[in-house]
C-alpha cells in the first residue's frame, strides 16, 4: 500500500516535473501537499473563528441599540441617537464597530466559489500577509477574550504558511483554497 502511494505520488511528480525520480523530490512534493493541507485547514478553521469573533463583537455593539418611537405631538422628534451611534458612515465609526465584520466577510469568501473578490489566501505569502492582518487589526481589539483567542488562530495561521514559504524553498505555491465551504 505505502509503495502503491510512493508510486502514484512519484508519477504525479514526473508529470508536473519531467526528468524528477529521486525519492527526494518525492518526499517533498509529499511534504508540501500535507503541510500545504493543514495550512489550508487552519485557514479555514481561523476564518470561521473571525465569523463569531464578528458576530459576538456586534453582538456587544447592538445590544443597547434600539429605536424609540416619538408618542408625543412633536412627530418629528429626535429619539434615534442611539441607532445612529451604529448605524452611519462616519469613518470612526465604520473602523471601530464593521472592521471584524469586514475581516470575517473577506476570511470567508476565500473559500467559496464566486465570492473571491480579492485572492487573499492564494499563496502561502498571501495567506500569512493576511492572517497577520486580520490577527492585529481585526481579532485581538474585539470581543474581549474571545478576540484574543481567535487572534492567536490567525497567528497560528499566519506562522504555518510562513514556514511553508521558508521550507519550500521560497517557491510560493498555490495553496488552492476554492470550493472547500462551497
């Protein structure tokens, strides 16, 4: 059975790479596909993390937001200060209370098919560039403790795809990220 394998991954090898029959460069393309399939997981772990890293710092946003309606003669009142300290466009607000969303959003349509926008996790450089981002300014700020968790995840993440680019020799190769949610 182990030969078997040794024999299907050392043709697969001769078909990317004409003329490679070492058992080295068999041990490699090996070596990259596992390393390549738990950097991909933890992606995908990591972005999931960010969702409900998103959802409970809305959560904690939202919670006291409401909107009043005016019983008085004066229809036209003002009674949605609250709702409006969430809900507007002022750039502060936008970075302080949207930017886990934003991250969770962008995590997440990396792996499903048609949602790739941008192709943030692409390679390993990308995928560690982007988790390194995602944990500073996305993660760590929001959602207490839990924020602090996830952000350990995208570090986490973030580190195995930059030991992928260091061990493979600097080559940064597809990690293939489509259709894995979708």
């Amino acid at each position: 059975s182990t030969v078997l394998r040794l024999r299907i991954v050392s043709f697969s090898v001769q078909l990317r790479h004409p003329g490679a029959t070492s058992i080295n460069t068999m041990a490699a393309a090996v070596e990259q596909f596992a390393f390549g399939k738990i950097v991909k997981g933890f992606a995908v772990f990591s972005a999931v993390c960010q969702v409900v890293c998103a959802g409970c710092h809305l959560y904690n946003q939202l919670r006291y937001v409401h909107l009043d309606w005016n019983d008085g003669d004066d229809f036209t009142g003002e009674t949605t200060y609250a709702w409006r300290s969430v809900f507007n466009f002022a750039p502060t607000t936008i970075v302080l209370i949207w930017t886990p969303v934003i991250f969770a959003v962008l995590a997440v349509s990396q792996f499903v098919r048609g949602l790739q926008y941008l192709k943030l996790c692409a390679t390993y450089t990308r995928t560690c560039v982007f988790h390194t981002i995602m944990c500073m300014f996305g993660a760590f700020g929001y959602a207490g403790n839990l924020g602090i968790c996830v952000g350990s995840v995208h570090a986490i993440t973030a580190f195995l795809a930059l030991l992928c680019v260091c061990m493979f020799k600097g080559k940064d190769h597809n990690i293939e990220t489509q259709n894995i949610l979708v």
